[in-house]
C-alpha cells in the first residue's frame, strides 16, 4: 500500500505538473498569436523591478488584515482588472464582460454553497482554476509584451525564491494566506482536493513560470524557449512537489504547502546566465515581432490586397 508521505507529494505533483504546464503554455500560445495594446510607461528597468517584488511582498499581508467581505472584493476588482485586459483583444465587449461576470460570479456562488462535500470541492477548484488560469495569461503576457526582459525576470526569481524561504520557514506569512483562502471565493492559486486533501500552487508562482517562459522565448527562441519549459517543470513543479518526502511541508490541517521558488528561483536564474553567455544579447520585441516565431495573421485570398513590390533593402544582422 502507497504510503501517505508518497501519496500527498505524487497528487502535490499532478496539481504542480498540470497548474505550472497549463499556464505557461497558454500563455506562451497568447504570446505568439495575440498583441496587446502596451501601456505607455517606458522601457521596463530594475527600479521597475524593485517596485514590483514590494508590490507582491507586501500585498499577502495586506490580505491577511481585510474582513472576507472586502477581500473578496478586492480580488473580484483585480481579476476583473486582469482578465479585461487580456482578453479584450480577442473578444467582443458584450461576450468579454459575459464571460467575466458568469466566471466570478459562479464562482463566488460555489464558493459560498458548494463545499459542503468532496465533489463540491472539486467543482470549486476546477471554476477556480480557470479564472486564475485566465487572470495568469493576461498578467505575464502584459508584463512580456510591455518590455519585461529575461534578465528581470530571473533576477526577480530569484529574489522571490529568498522571499518564499524567509515567509514559508520562518515567518509564516503564506501559512496563514493558505488557510485563509483556502475555500474562500476567487482563491489566487490553482489546486485540487482529493479526499480530506488539499493541493494548490499559488498565482504568484505561475505567473513567473509563465512569464519566465514568455520572457525566454522573446529574447532567444524556440530552442531556449524549450529549455525554459524543461526547468519549469523540473524546478518548478517535479522538485519542489517531491522534496516533502525528505522535507515536512504538510501543515496542521493536513494541506500541502511547498515553497515553490525556493528551487525555482535559482534554477531561473543560472539558465539565464548560460543563455545569456551561449546567445549574447536578448533580441528586442520588435525582433522578435520581425521573426518566425510569430504566428502571422492570416488573410483570405478574397479581402487580401493586391501586393506591390518594394525596393529590396539590406537583412538587418542580428
């Protein structure tokens, strides 16, 4: 008989493999068919970067001092906020704003009146997942697209991986965001339960596998972008979900918790420092607009416009 240490990390496994894959493919699938209108902020920079690990570090204990009610509201106003944008350029307004409001307002309902047994759990997580899959599409494409690079993403990684060791191991902070959402309406993390078990990875995470992936792919390319997917998966979700067997990360009520930066972070940032040395210089988003890793619209024969031949200009030298 399967131990229980074995059987809590292989379904932690199945949770991190299907969570951590889902959303950085998608993501990467938005990335080369879908152009998002880029705000007008300037070329992202390592202040920006700064100014972002705050953001993100002092937001959890911002959720942990809000009543549930306004919680809940906070976080239908920011998966709102995300999804509109992401989606707005693939979908007409009346069917986007639909969308939005069946998929947050289902979910707030299970939320409230559907826990009551296992299968209504696992209704919850499965609404959850997909708004917060939807919510990770358009924030990394967002970033990628609005001049993120490789660089700051590693680094970023990496800092955050310090971050989760200090409030996973020694100050309790995302111990105490788990069992508060866990349950609660519009949770920021994809999971599933089996049983009296609980499995989740949160959205923080994914949203720098995702952008990680994104970023790697625009600077160097389908061959690098296919290393970023290995350490994804390796560092992202295989290591951090099977490490509990050697490493107690089950709390008190019997739920999965693995600080997932805490391996992927420095992976992140030792890949980037070989593609950087075997590459050299990221390729610009214009760069990579210009090259085939860019899915091109396509135009019927019957509305395409006659072409006209152009000069011949010199290739730019990459």
């Amino acid at each position: 008989m399967i131990s229980s240490s074995l059987y809590l990390a292989l379904f932690a496994l199945c949770v991190s493999l299907f969570s951590a894959l889902s959303v950085s493919i998608s993501a990467l699938y938005y990335l080369r068919r879908v152009r998002m209108e880029r705000p007008a902020i300037g070329t992202f920079n390592g202040r920006d970067i700064v100014i972002l690990f705050v953001l993100l570090s002092t937001i959890p204990l911002f959720y942990l001092t809000l009543p549930r009610g306004l919680l809940t509201g906070f976080l239908v106003v920011t998966f709102v906020a995300s999804i509109s944008i992401g989606f707005r350029p693939v979908l007409r307004p009346s069917l986007l704003w639909f969308g939005i409001g069946l998929l947050l307002g289902l979910n707030i309902w299970l939320g409230n009146n559907a826990l009551g047994t296992i299968t209504g759990w696992q209704v919850f997580w499965v609404e959850n997942d997909v708004v917060v899959l939807l919510g990770a599409i358009s924030v990394a494409n967002l970033y990628v697209q609005g001049g993120m690079k490789l660089r700051h993403v590693a680094w970023f990684a990496l800092a955050l991986a310090g971050y989760d060791v200090i409030f996973t191991a020694v100050y309790p902070v995302t111990n105490a965001l788990v069992e508060e959402f866990l349950g609660s309406p519009l949770d920021p993390s994809m999971g599933m339960r089996v049983d009296f078990d609980n499995a989740a990875i949160g959205l923080g995470d994914l949203l720098v596998y995702a952008a990680f992936l994104l970023a790697t792919y625009k600077a160097y390319g389908r061959k690098a972008g296919r290393l970023a997917l290995t350490v994804i998966v390796m560092f992202g979700a295989v290591v951090p979900s099977l490490v509990p067997l050697l490493i107690n990360y089950v709390d008190a009520r019997a739920d999965t918790l693995v600080p997932a930066q805490a391996w992927f972070g420095p992976a992140a940032f030792l890949t980037y420092c070989w593609l950087r040395r075997r590459y050299g210089k990221e390729r610009t988003f214009q760069e990579f607009l210009a090259s085939d890793d860019v899915v091109k619209p396509r135009v019927s024969a019957a509305t395409s416009p006659v072409e006209v031949p152009e000069p011949a200009v010199p290739a730019l030298v990459r």
